[in-house]
C-alpha cells in the first residue's frame, strides 16, 4: 500500500495546551497538504508545504518537512475545544494528481 | 467561490437501483477526484479526471462509473452496489499537480 502512516492515532489534550502530529510517507512527493475533517464530512484544507520548504506558518498551525527522513509533523498551538477533529496528511508524487492520505489522527481537545 | 458542492448529502439506495452522485465546483480547476471513505480510515482514491478525460482509475469495480460532462461537473454512477460498498464518497478539485485540493462535504451512501 502507498498510504502514509501517521501517529499517534489517537490524542486526547486539554485545551491551552499544544497537539503535535506526525505523517510519514513513502515515495519522493511534490508537496504534502495537511487536513481536518469534522464527524466524518467533508475534509478542510489546512496548509500545504511544497517538497523544497522546511516549515511554513498559518494562524495557530505549524508545518515542517523533513524529506530526507520521508516525514511532517502538523503542530497546534493553545489548541481550543473546537480543533477537536480528525487530521489526515496527503501527499502527492511527482508527476501526479495523484494524493494519498495517511491514516489520520484523532484529537481530542478537552474544555 | 471556493466551494466543491456535493449531491446529495445522504442515499439510500438498494441493490438493484441505479443512482448518481454529483459534484460541481466553479473555481476554474482542471483536476477533479472521487475518493471513497470507511468509517475511520482515511479517503481512498477512486477515480481522477484531468482536462475532462478518465486519468486515473483505482481498479474500481465496474458497478462504479464515473463522468465528467464538463470542466465543472463530476459525476459518479452507480449500479448493483453491495452493502460493502456503503461509505462516505467525497469529490475534491485541484487546479494542479503542485496546488492544494479542495473538498466536497461528502455523500454519506447506505446501500440496503
């Protein structure tokens, strides 16, 4: 399978505090875009980091990249009860419209 | 307009219907997708569709066919589904290969 793999699967804070999350995926990629996706509806796009950049900023989430290891990590800061949701990496090859998801992680943001 | 719109949210359909799902997005991309989603796993690629032609097929099922009448519109056939086969079915657009895809809200599909 080409599915990325992400971890933890599941992840239960409080609020206030941070949620990190990592994807680790298989081939070299053009970019890889990270999601969340409320009660099983549609996916929201977050961020997306393109294969030659490092990090990249929006609001209260942090992105890095690290190709040579084949991995992301998405970083929530002061999370709030309503980022409580699933989050999935998808990344996409050289070459293809092709995006494939990791198998997500849940979190739980506690008020 | 940055929506892909989805219909309809919910089907129920039995094993000798035929239905399609719909999709439609205005915002000029040129990629459109099917991808199939059981609780709690992620989305599966079905189908991808670049400047109107079948670019990737999934090894779908035949009981699926897709079509894409026009650069804005998506569709998904559906025929003799089975039970398994019940499943959140979500359309997303993207304008290219290096930029972001955009998401419908999704078909939540019961086949009975």
């Amino acid at each position: 399978s080409q599915q990325g793999e992400e971890d933890p699967q599941a992840l239960s804070i409080q609020e206030g505090e941070n949620a990190t999350m990592n994807c680790s995926y298989k081939t070299s990629i053009n970019n890889l875009q990270w999601y969340r996706q409320n009660s099983g509806r549609g996916l929201v796009h977050l961020i997306l980091i393109r294969s030659n950049e490092r990090e990249k900023h929006s609001g209260r989430l942090r992105v890095t990249l690290d190709t040579s290891k084949k991995s992301s990590s998405l970083l929530i800061t002061a999370s709030r009860a309503a980022d409580t949701a699933s989050y999935f990496c998808a990344s996409t090859s050289s070459g293809t419209y092709k995006y494939i998801f990791g198998t997500g992680t849940r979190l739980k943001v506690l008020a | 307009d940055t929506e892909v719109t989805q219909t309809p949210k919910h089907l129920v359909m039995g094993m000798t219907n035929k239905k399609s799902l719909k999709c439609e997005q205005h915002m000029g991309h040129r990629a459109m997708y099917w991808y199939k989603q059981k609780a709690k796993k992620p989305p599966e690629l079905m189908f991808v569709y670049s400047y109107e032609k079948l670019s990737i097929n999934e090894s779908v099922p035949s009981r699926f066919s897709p079509e894409c009448p026009n650069s804005s519109l998506l569709n998904l056939h559906l025929h003799a589904l089975q039970p398994e086969d019940s499943a959140l079915y979500l359309c997303a657009s993207s304008q290219e290969m290096r930029g972001g895809a955009f998401f419908g809200q999704g078909t939540r599909l019961t086949v009975v």
